[in-house]
C-alpha cells in the first residue's frame, strides 16, 4: 500500500518526503480544491517534481475543480506547462479536464478524484475504460462496500480512500452553502467553511431577540463533523484492498504533516512487515493526538453516521499544536543543536525533539545559547535562530514540541 501525503506548499511537500511519504498530492491554485493553501506555480511545480522523483517519491498533480467555461480556457492555456513539469498522475473529477488530458497526453495517469463521488464499481468500471488508473473513493462508503467493489472490479484499477483528517459535511465535498453565503465557490476550490462558523437561533415572531447556539467561549459549531483517524484499522483497510492510504491535510501545518505522516509510515512498514502480529502502538495515537484536530472517528467505513449515535457534531479542536522549533542543524562537537523559533520557550522547559525516522529525544531546554554563543534565558523574538544543548544526534527538520502542556498557542509552521 502506498502512503499519500498532502502537500500545500514546497515547505509542506520536503517535510512529507522527509518524514516517510510513497508518495505527495498538490496543486497550481486554480485547478485544485485547495485554494486557501500555498500551492504552486508552474515553476515551482518543476522544482517539486524534480526533488521527489530524486528521492523515489511520487507526484500527483490535483486538477479537480468541477471547471466553469474560463477555468477550461485558463487550463487549455497552461496545461502544456503543467504536464512539461512531469506529474505522475493527475487527479481529476471533471469530465471536461478528462477529455482535455487524454487527447493531449493519451499515457498520462490519471486518477478520479473523491469529488467524482464514485461509490459503485460500476462507475468504477466506466472510468477504468475511459483510460482512468486510480478511483480515489467516495468518503461515504463503508469498508464492506469497499470489498464489493474490489471484487467486482478490474485488479489493475486501483483504489485509493482517505484515511486521515478532516471531513466535510457535504457529500465528496459537493457542497454549495459557500458559495450561497459567500460567493466563494467550494467546487472550485474556495470554500469558506461556512458550516464551521458560530450561528444564532432566532424567533421570526421576535427577530430582534436572538440566542447564541453557545457551546464553549467559541461559540457554536453545529455542522462541524469529526476527524477522520484509520491507524487502528490498517489491516482491515489492506484486506478491503485499497491501494492508498490518502492523508488530507494541505491547508495543515507542517508540524501536521510531519507527525501524522510519522506515524502512519511507522504503522504501515510494522504491517507489511509482519501482518500477523501487527498492533496499534500506544504512541501512534499518542502523537496524533497532539496535532490540531477535531475528535477522532472511524468516518463511513464501519456505520453511517446517521446509524451512530455515539457521533457528534458539536465539539471543536481537541488542542493546540505544541511546536515550538525546528532542528535546523546538530554539532557534534559542541554538542548542540541548531534551531529555528517557532513559539517562545524559556530555561527549564520540557521538549519533545521528533524525528523524521527513530525515536523520539526528551530535552529540558537548559544552557539555551544565541548565535554568538551568549547565554539566554528564552526565544522570545520570532524565527530567531539559537543553539540547545543535546546530548544526542538529532537529524535535521526534526520538530520540537514542549511536553506536557495543552495550553499553548498554535503554530504558524
């Protein structure tokens, strides 16, 4: 199975090959659903495609807005560009950008996007003789259908599932209450998250009177649905035959990316490694519980929602990312680390040093040092760079978190 990690920006990309990924999906801007993230430009494109493929990693180039009149004509004009810059595949769910890809480079890979909202082989079979490669599945279905539709289907098509991160409300995404209420289209990639606001109750017979459908000091989010988390269930995701494990998260932080990524590269090669006698390792969990997220479920695969008491939707993030650096450099001579600031700490705090690969350090931030080997007592001053005292090699872009503590403010890394 392939591992298939989201990748917002080229920050975002290095740090999900670095920490384990077969495998990265990104967009332009325009094209793709993810327009609130970075993204890429043609040139940077090249670049992106350039460093995975030196690292055997894949590239898989998201063109899947549902295209209005002017996104064909913009896409006509680039597409030349973008397909120059070697993407492996290309996800798309628009029968238009199909047609355009296939005529002008009849052997590219192509993968249908969730936002086809494929749910049956059938369909599955129809796209597979349109020349498509890969169905990235409908989130609504369950892991039983996901059997059906393997064994009803050809074994050269595969299938890919989201198995991590956020959910949307609407089905596959077709979602139109932004683009009611904003103006900013979410099949297009711009979806203002209207149905994660706060929102009021209002008695038509008093409209001046209104009551805050209050939760918490943040207000209400009554159409906020739970994360996505599979990593107990790898082996039931194999036996159901998915190809890829896909990780949303384009719009997340680095720190995001790097921990869930860890994490489930660490239980996929435990997996395949011996099947078996394969369990869910506490620290799996663990970690994924300290990134930003909502609570974690099981999705469609086991129950609809609808069928499931036990889901809620009125709870928020669980808690805040607790990134205070990044691992720039380790002198051994010196025995120190060279780290960028991404959220103050001071002289006496716990940290938590995660690595690409292999455990993680345990650190007390002591005889913190400036660039000219000064002591300092904190890291006040944002992106400064200083040195920690580390008795153990630590590998570059390696995250520091401070342990033990929730309340800490996010990161922007």
């Amino acid at each position: 199975m392939e591992l298939l990690a989201p990748a917002g920006d080229m920050e975002k990309m290095r740090t999900a090959i670095r920490y384990g990924a077969d495998a990265v999906y990104l967009s332009t801007g325009h094209f793709g659903l993810r327009a609130a993230s970075a993204n890429f430009t043609p040139r940077e494109l090249k670049e992106a495609v350039t460093y995975a493929h030196d690292r055997g990693v894949r590239v898989y180039l998201a063109l899947n807005i549902l295209a209005h009149p002017d996104d064909i004509g913009q896409l006509r004009g680039q597409l030349d560009d973008l397909l120059a810059a070697g993407p492996d595949a290309c996800i798309v769910s628009d029968p238009g950008i199909f047609s355009l890809l296939r005529g002008l480079s009849p052997n590219l890979a192509i993968h249908i996007s969730t936002q086809a909202s494929v749910t049956n082989s059938e369909a599955c079979r129809f796209w597979f003789r349109q020349g498509a490669r890969r169905i990235v599945l409908a989130r609504e279905l369950t892991l039983a259908e996901i059997r059906q539709i393997r064994a009803d289907t050809e074994p050269e098509l595969e299938l890919e599932a989201f198995v991590h991160g956020a959910m949307c409300l609407a089905y596959s995404g077709r979602c139109l209450l932004s683009s009611y209420l904003t103006g900013r289209d979410a099949n297009r990639g711009r979806c203002a998250q209207p149905c994660r606001w706060p929102y009021a109750l209002v008695d038509p017979a008093d409209p001046e009177r209104s009551l805050l459908l209050e939760q918490d000091q943040r207000g209400s989010y009554l159409l906020n649905s739970r994360d996505l988390c599979m990593i107990e269930h790898l082996p039931a995701l194999a036996q159901a035959g998915i190809t890829s494990l896909k990780i949303e998260g384009r719009v997340k932080s680095s720190f995001y990316v790097a921990t869930v990524i860890k994490a489930y590269r660490e239980a996929l090669d435990a997996y395949l490694g011996d099947p078996a006698g394969w369990f869910c390792r506490p620290e799996w969990l663990s970690d994924l519980n300290k990134t930003v997220h909502r609570p974690f479920d099981t999705g469609f695969f086991f129950a609809r929602p609808q069928e499931d008491a036990k889901l809620s939707l009125r709870q928020v993030d669980c808690r805040d990312a607790a990134v205070v650096g990044i691992v720039k450099a380790w002198l051994p001579d010196s025995r120190l680390l060279l780290v960028e600031q991404r959220n103050k700490i001071q002289t006496g705090d716990l940290l938590e040093l995660v690595q690409p690969k292999g455990h993680d350090v345990i650190v007390t931030a002591a005889g913190l040092l400036d660039l000219e080997q000064k002591p300092i007592q904190s890291t006040p001053h944002p992106r400064m760079l200083y040195f920690l005292p580390c008795d153990e090699a630590v590998a570059p872009d390696s995250f520091i978190r401070r342990a033990g503590n929730k309340d800490l403010p996010r990161s922007d890394s």
